[in-house]
C-alpha cells in the first residue's frame, strides 16, 4: 500500500514538473510573430526565432515577440487608425486632401536589429517602430507627391508613377528602421470645394478629348473598314470578271475550237488540223489543257481543238448528205417497184382480156354476172307475141353471154 502511494506522488510531482518546467525553460512564439532571444549577458542575439517552443534560461534570457503581419497606416478620417488624411500643397501651389493606405511590415530577419535599438517598445497602444514608420511615411509622402500638380492627381499615369516613386523613397527611409512597405495606395483625392467645380470641369474637357480621340480612331478604323470593304469589293469584281472572262474563253473555245478559220464549211476545220505541222498542234494542245485545266496535255484529243459547233457541222452535214443519198435510193427503187408493179399488173390485165374475151371467157363472166340478176316476183308480159322473152333460155342466154344481136 505505501509502495503505491509512493508511485502515486512520484506521478503528481513529475506531471507538476511536466507542466511547470516548459513554462521555466520554454517559451513559445506564436504563429504571425516573431521572435528575439535578449541575454543578460551579451545582449540581443542575431538571429529571428521563428513560430514555436524555444529554449531559454530564466533570469538569463528573455524572449521578445513582434508581429511579423503587415500593420496600416491609413490616412483618411475613419477609425481604422489615429492618422488623418494628409494635406498636400501641389506644385501649382493647390491644397489637396489625400486618403492613403501603406501597408508595412517588419522585414524578414531583421526584427532583432528592431529590438537592439529598442524600438520594440511600446508607446500606449502601438510599438515605438510603428509610430517612427508613421513619421517617416508622413514626411516622404508630403515630399514625394508636392511633386505633382493638381492635374497629376486625376490622370491615372501621373499618379501611378507617382506612387512607386514614393514607395521607392518611403522604404529608402524605413530601412534603417528595418521596416518595409508593400504599397502606397492613393485611395481618394479631394479638392477646395471652389477648385472641385473647376476640375470637374477639366476633367469633363479631358473625357472631351478621350471621347473626340476616340471619335477619330473610330472614324479611322471605319475609313480603314471601309476601304477595306471597297477593296474587297472591288477585288472580288475583277475576280468575277476575270472569271466571266475566263468562261467565256473556255465557251468560245469548247463550241469553237482553237483553229481560227475564215471557212465555215463543215470539214474546213479538221482538214486545217491535219495540215498543221506537229509543233503548232502541240502548242494547241497545251494551250487546250491549260484553258480545260485537264493536266497533261497528251489527254487532249483534236475534239477539243475542233470545237463542238465544227463537230455538229460535220455531223449535219454527214447527216444530212446519208439522209439525201438514202432518200434518192429509196425514190429510184419506189419507182423501179412501182414500174414492176404496173408492166405486171398490165400484163396481167391483157392476158385476162384476152381469155374473157373467148367463148369461155364470155361464158364464165356471164355466170358470174348470171349470181347477181334478180327477176321480178311479178312477170309482166311485153312482147308483141305475148311470150316473155325470158322464157326463151337459149336466146336469153346467148344475149346475155354477146353472143347474140
């Protein structure tokens, strides 16, 4: 039992010491600080401590801890700090009221420099460096920007140039504070009440000038469109002309050929053809695939060069020259026919003349006329002897053959 009480106490008094001894020997830099080692003995080390537990030996050292986060200076009537806007007198001896913003930070490694000329401390609610950066921005931003007049303000390239030039100075001077500044902002720009009016007025002049700059770079870049336009037009009007000229040559040349001739007659063109020596119908077939755009000259054969009207010329005439051969064939074998027909249908007409006009002949039309005589249904009796002569057959039938008066 005493033996666990004893383990006990030896666990309390070592989590006393746990607890109690970092508090002695350690002490802890926190995030967004810095922090600087100060020795009793040899002063204020070199070295920036940075975030977390350092070693340090009570009544020996002594850890001091700045903010390593920008700070601002804010020159303008809120109460984001204790400075006021900053008056300036311009060149052209104009009072201006200014609302600036400076953003300043300790710089890197530097902060123990800061400590060692005791700037570290504390004068109310601020550290002693930041009021010296206070003093010394005020002063390069009243040298630094009297430099411009009261036009320079409003015009964005001035004012620009303006404030990197003080950033330039202003961290000149806080380097020996070992400070270092981000920017000067110039956040708003206020004039005499009587001047305001005035410059609005010169400001609404200078949009003027803008405006009517821009009127004229619009009406150049339109000019320019315009011409633009008009040559475009006008290039595409060659174009389609050189391409109706082109057409029309390779019209004329497809219903034509390339063979000038005076001879209109069907043939005259292909019996000029032949009679041209190989160079010149060489330089006609190139001239042919250049104009058809067909390539390789040797695929121009002479229909091209002839030209398809001289083409339908000679086919009408071949045409119409079968078509003549043809019809006075087929007028002199109609008639020929027509001949044959008519000496045998004669012939035929004589020799059956001749046979009607024998006794048979005779005896055979009367029969065939005999099929179409038809008697009366009532006989009238005529004669001077009272006997109808129809009743005499033999009589009556010689009568009727023409063999008898």
């Amino acid at each position: 039992m005493k033996g666990l009480v004893r383990v006990s106490q030896i666990i309390v008094i070592a989590g006393l010491a746990l607890m109690i001894l970092p508090k002695i020997f350690f002490d802890n830099v926190a995030p967004g600080e810095v922090g600087v080692r100060q020795s009793a003995v040899s002063g204020v080390l070199d070295d920036d401590l940075g975030p977390g537990w350092h070693l340090r030996v009570p009544g020996l050292h002594k850890i001091i801890t700045l903010p390593t986060a920008y700070f601002f200076l804010d020159y303008t009537n809120d109460d984001l700090g204790p400075q006021e806007p900053l008056q300036i007198r311009t060149r052209d001896n104009n009072v201006v009221e200014l609302d600036v913003t400076v953003p300043v930070r300790i710089k890197p490694e530097e902060a123990h420099a800061i400590v060692r000329q005791g700037n570290h401390i504390k004068d109310g609610d601020i550290y002693r460096y930041q009021k010296l950066a206070d003093q010394t921005t005020v002063s390069v931003l009243r040298e630094e920007l009297a430099h411009l007049e009261s036009n320079g303000f409003y015009s964005t390239e001035q004012r620009i140039k303006i404030q990197d030039e003080a950033l330039a100075k202003l961290n000149l001077a806080l380097k020996d504070l070992h400070l270092e500044a981000q920017a000067v902002l110039i956040r708003a720009v206020r004039f005499r009440p009587e001047y305001e009016k005035q410059l609005q007025q010169i400001q609404l002049n200078e949009q003027n000038k803008l405006l009517d700059a821009a009127k004229q770079q619009l009406a150049t870049k339109q000019q320019s469109l315009d011409n633009y336009t008009n040559g475009t037009k006008a290039q595409a009007s060659a174009t389609e002309q050189e391409w109706v000229r082109k057409q029309a040559d390779m019209e004329r040349a497809y219903q034509l050929g390339l063979l000038a001739s005076d001879d209109p007659s069907p043939g005259a063109a292909r019996k000029k053809l032949a009679g041209l020596p190989p160079d010149q119908v060489a330089a006609l077939r190139k001239q042919a695939a250049e104009l058809f755009a067909m390539g390789d000259p040797e695929h121009v054969d002479d229909s091209y060069l002839i030209g398809i009207k001289n083409i339908e010329a000679e086919t009408l005439e071949y045409k119409n020259r079968l078509t003549a051969e043809a019809d006075g064939i087929d007028a002199k074998l109609e008639a020929q026919g027509e001949a044959m027909v008519a000496k045998v249908q004669g012939d035929y007409e004589t020799k059956l003349n001749a046979l009607l006009g024998q006794p048979a002949g005779k005896a055979y039309v009367a029969y065939q006329a005999a099929a179409n005589v038809t008697f009366a249904k009532t006989l009238t009796f005529s004669s001077a002897d009272g006997t109808p002569s129809v009743l005499r057959l033999r009589r009556f039938a010689e009568q009727f053959m023409g063999l008898a008066p």
